[in-house]
C-alpha cells in the first residue's frame, strides 16, 4: 500500500491541488479588491491576504514530498485555513457577510479538504468537508441555498476524489501485479528455452546412449530418461492453460502433467475443451488408471494415454503394455466388487453420463476406454 | 545392402549430432554431412545429396517447416526423420503436412532410432503414438472446420485407417495392430503411411488455393 501511495499516479493530484490552491488565492486577491470597500476592517484584509499567500507557498512545497504528507501537516493546513476563514467575521463583518458578500477565503478553503481525501480517502475526505462546510456556514451565519450549495459541492469534490485515488490504487495494484506475472513468464520461457538446449539433449543423449546397457549404466541411462521426460513436461508449456477460460478446461493441459518416461500423453495438437467439472473428473479418473497399473503391473510398464475429441463425446483411453487380465477374472472380480479402482473410474464417469469400456486380454495389456458426452445429459 | 545409405545429420547441439553420427557410421551408414542450422543445412544437402535428413525440429535460425521445404526443393525425393526434444505438438504436426516421413521423440533408444531410420530410408513412415493422436486430431479438425459440400472438401479417413491410427495411438506396435485386426504388417504399415499421404495432399492443396487467393499464382 505505501507503494502505491509514493505512485506516479498521485503525484500528478498533489501538484494540481498545488495548482487549485494558487488559482483559488489569485480570485479571492480580486473579489477581496472588489469587496474592500464593504468591509468592517479593510485594512486588516491585507496582512490575512498574505498570510493566506504565504501559507500556498509553503504548502505546495511542504505536500510536494511525500514523507511530509501525513496528519500534522494536513491538520495544520486544515487549522491555518479554517483560521483565516474565521478571521472573515471581524474583517468583513456581520453584516456584509450577511448581505452575503464572500469570505476572505471566497473557495480557498476548499484545497486541505481535497488534500485530506487524497491522503485519507473517501472517509477522510467527507469528515474534511464537513468540518470545513459547518465553518463556512458559522462564518457566513445565513443559511440560505447558495451558502449551502458551495458546502455541498465541496462534499462531492471530496467524495469524487477520494474515490478517484481509490480507483488509482487499484489500478496500480493491478498493474504492478500484471507487471511482476509478465517478468515471470518471461523468465519461466527462457529458462525453458536454456534446458530445451542443453540439459534436456544431455539427458537425452545420456539415455540413448546407456539404453540396453546392464548394471549401473543401464539403470543411470533409465535415471536419465525419466528425468528428461519429468523436464520436458515442466518446460513444454502446457501448464499455463491449466487456468480455466471461463468455466471451461482443457483436457489436454491437464492431462500433460502425466506424461513420464514411461507414460505417453498424445492427443490432438489443440486445446480440448471440457465444462470444468467433467475435466476435473476425468482427471481423476484416469489418475486412478494410471495408480492402478503402477500397482498391478511391474515397474517400467509403458502407459499410453489418448485423447480423442469427437464433436458429440470426449474418449481417453489408458492403456498400458504390461499384465493383461484374463477377462472372465476381471468381470469375475468386478462382480464381487473387488475391483475397487473400476468401481472409482466408472462411477466417476458414469455421472458424467459417460461409459467405460474396460478390455483386456494377456499379452496386449489392459485398456480402460472412457467416453464422455460433450452435451450433458440433463 | 549394396551401396551404404547416405545420411546428413541436423541438429544444433554438438554432443547430439557426434553421437548419432557415430552411431549411425557404426551401424553401416554413410554419414555425408552434419550441421547445426536450418539454411547451412539445405545449402550443403544440395550438394551432398543425402538420402535420409536426421533433423533436429528446433534450429536456432529457421522453423522445422522452412527447412523441410528447402531440402525438398534442393534435394527432390530426400526422405526426412524428424527428432525433437520438446513434446509432440502444433509445430511437430505442421513439419509432418510440410513432408517429414518420420517423427521420433529424442529419449527414444538407440536400437528404435536405428529402426526408424532403416524404415525411412526404406520410405516408411515413423509414427510415435503422440503423432498418431495428433494426426486423428488433425483429420477431426479438419472435418468440423471445413465440412463437406466444400470444393475439394476436408480430407476423409476410411474407417480402417481411423482404426489403425487409433491403436498406434495407444501404444500398440504394427504386429500387435496385424494381429488384432487379422492384417498384414504391411498393410498396417500402409494404412498408417495413407493417413500422412492425405494430410500432405491436403497441406499442398491448401497452400496452392492460397497462393491463388492472394494472386500470387
């Protein structure tokens, strides 16, 4: 927050309340010439006249840094201000004030409430303008509309510009946020660029070369594979569409993140997009897939994961390489209510309104083929 | 083999393209030319006159498509086995329409890549699973954006293409899609090799139509 309070957007406020406070002190010089002849003490207007220019003076240099913006210095203007608007009473006079002649302030004070609701917000800003009005209307003792109106407009001004500094903190905020995410993907493409070209080749060089090898190059060589598929993941870009456009995911960057040395994700070169919900599920369902061949089957099974975007349904199969079930065993297992991982999947899928097709046969693995309409059945 | 197959090396890492030479030399081939950029690479191909391109999908100066392009500008016939690093996407798909024969993940073994690239130089295809997904990717996409009643129309699929396409893309190997589908190996391998046929064909089409769309015919 302090951030934005020094912001460059402030700033820009202060100088043109600077601005206001010189203009506002050039017109009350003029009408206090016009009106000098009305009031009670006319010589006295003068030395309130230069104090009232002394103090723009110091003001515009004192709000100029931001340090010494702060509640001694706001209150002072405030008391200064609300001081020679007093002084109106003795120098102008009841009765010209009366007969409504201006104060000697004339809208000079309105500038330290403006300050106040750039410093202190909408609230700070109200309670400024309602001090500063009851002042004006004591000073002036009639109470008719056009006292009131000027009152009443600097209650607005502050209102508005305390929701305008409001509204530029935000602003800032957003910037600064949107700022920091760029420096990020920035960093994050080139660091993806920097392992693309050295550690992704090295690992991969380092796998081609051990594979079939026995021992200890043999297993540094699979080390290798599965990291680089691991590093290949994480920079292949994907992920950063895993953030929902609208309520809708996509399919394929969520199921992305499997893809290992062992498992291979392929599908088409686009998103696929799914309601949120049933690609959640989906993800899930094929997680416990996957969790169920890294238990059933021997390390180093491959897995392959395929994803289909038909017009009217979505399909993604699991399929793994190792140990085929023999089908009856499987709907024997399922019967008994055994197979608790199928039981997950297709309950998942099936409130989803989809289907599983579960096929296996020894020798060609085990596929489970999950379809899910793309117009929910309501 | 009577006279050794000539094979030119592309690959912008040093390490990568000496190991494969190596590998490749060891294996029977003639490797008549490495390098590590897109445009170096068409320019030596035109005069070492390869059969076979390993090629590296990411160069540092030019994209995989351009340089498939020139080689087959330069080089008529060349056969071209894609390798890449970085996972199998938009920019692996468009090499394929553009004319590589093959794809194979970088991390693929040393026995596999050898495979891939006796089977390109014999002019089969090389698919992965990965490619596979995305070439039934690309055929649906097709089918939806440009739907028939069109000219020339989206290119179709028959229904056994789609079948074998869809088991390479779970991982099945070309025996294991003969012996399910009670085919031939080589009529997998040929079924496979239509579905890329067709999508060049397309590729070409498109680009001819759009040439003459902007006039530049």
């Amino acid at each position: 927050m302090p951030d934005a309070r020094n912001s460059g957007l402030e700033a820009p406020l202060w100088r043109a309340i600077a601005v206001y406070r010189i203009a506002a002190l050039t017109y009350a010089t003029i009408l206090v010439i016009g009106n000098i002849s009305y009031y009670k003490r006319p010589m006295l207007a003068w030395p309130v006249l230069a104090v009232m220019a002394a103090w723009t003076v110091f003001t515009t240099y004192a709000y100029a840094d931001p340090a010494r913006r702060r509640a001694p210095l706001l209150l002072t203007d405030m008391a200064v201000v609300m001081a020679a608007l007093t002084a109106s009473i003795e120098i102008v006079g009841r009765h010209s004030l009366e007969t409504g002649r201006p104060t000697l302030a004339v809208a000079w004070h309105v500038a330290p409430v403006l300050c106040c609701a750039v410093r202190f917000g909408r609230r700070g800003g109200i309670a400024a303008a309602l001090v500063m009005g009851a002042t004006d209307l004591l000073v002036r003792a009639h109470y008719d509309q056009s006292a009131l109106t000027g009152s009443v407009l600097m209650l607005l001004a502050a209102i508005a510009v305390g929701y305008l500094v409001r509204i530029a903190e935000v602003a800032q905020e957003r910037l600064e946020r949107a700022v920091e995410l760029e420096a990020a993907t920035r960093e994050r493409e080139r660091l993806a660029r920097d392992i693309h070209d050295s550690v992704l080749q090295v690992l991969a060089l380092v796998k081609r070369r051990g594979a079939g090898l026995d021992g200890e190059a043999g297993e540094l060589a699979r080390l290798a594979g599965e990291q680089e598929a691991a590093l290949r993941t994480l920079v292949g870009g994907r992920q950063a569409a895993v953030d929902p456009v609208g309520d809708e995911l996509d399919l394929m960057a969520l199921l992305h993140p499997y893809a290992t040395a062992d498992v291979t994700v392929s599908g088409p070169a686009g998103a696929v997009p799914l309601p949120a919900h049933a690609a959640r599920e989906l993800r899930a369902a094929v997680a416990a897939a996957l969790d169920n061949v890294a238990r059933h089957c021997d390390p180093g099974t491959k897995v392959y994961l395929f994803v289909e975007d038909d017009p009217g349904q979505v399909v993604v199969t699991v399929r793994d390489d190792g140990c085929g079930i023999e089908p009856d065993r499987l709907a024997q297992a399922e019967a008994q209510g055994r197979l608790g991982v199928a039981q997950s999947i297709r309950g998942r899928i099936g409130d989803l309104g989809g289907e599983v097709r579960i096929v296996s046969a020894p020798g060609q693995g085990t596929e489970v083929e999950m379809s899910v309409p793309r117009v929910p059945i309501s | 083999m009577t006279a050794a197959i000539r094979v030119m090396v592309v690959d912008d890492h040093p390490m990568w393209r000496e190991g494969v030479s190596r590998d490749l030399t060891a294996a029977g081939y003639d490797v008549v030319a490495t390098s590590g950029e897109g445009r170096q690479a068409v320019r030596i191909a035109a005069a070492a006159r390869p059969d076979v391109v390993v090629l590296d999908l990411q160069l540092p100066d030019v994209s995989g498509v351009e340089v498939i392009n020139g080689l087959q500008t330069e080089v008529p016939g060349v056969r071209v086995l894609m390798l890449s690093a970085s996972g199998e996407q938009q920019d692996v798909l468009d090499a394929m329409k553009a004319g590589a024969t093959g794809y194979l993940l970088k991390s693929a073994g040393q026995a596999e890549f050898l495979d891939a690239v006796s089977r390109t130089a014999a002019g089969d295809t090389v698919f992965t699973p990965g490619l596979a997904g995305l070439v039934l990717g690309e055929f649906r996409r097709l089918a939806v954006t440009e739907p028939a009643g069109a000219d020339e129309g989206a290119p179709k699929l028959t229904e056994r293409e789609t079948e074998v396409l869809r088991l390479v893309a779970k991982g099945l190997s070309y025996k294991q899609i003969a012996e399910r589908l009670v085919l031939s190996h080589r009529t997998v391998q040929n079924h496979v090799q239509n579905t890329l046929g067709k999508l060049q064909l397309h590729n070409r089409v498109e680009l001819t139509r759009y040439a003459i769309e902007q006039g530049l015919d």
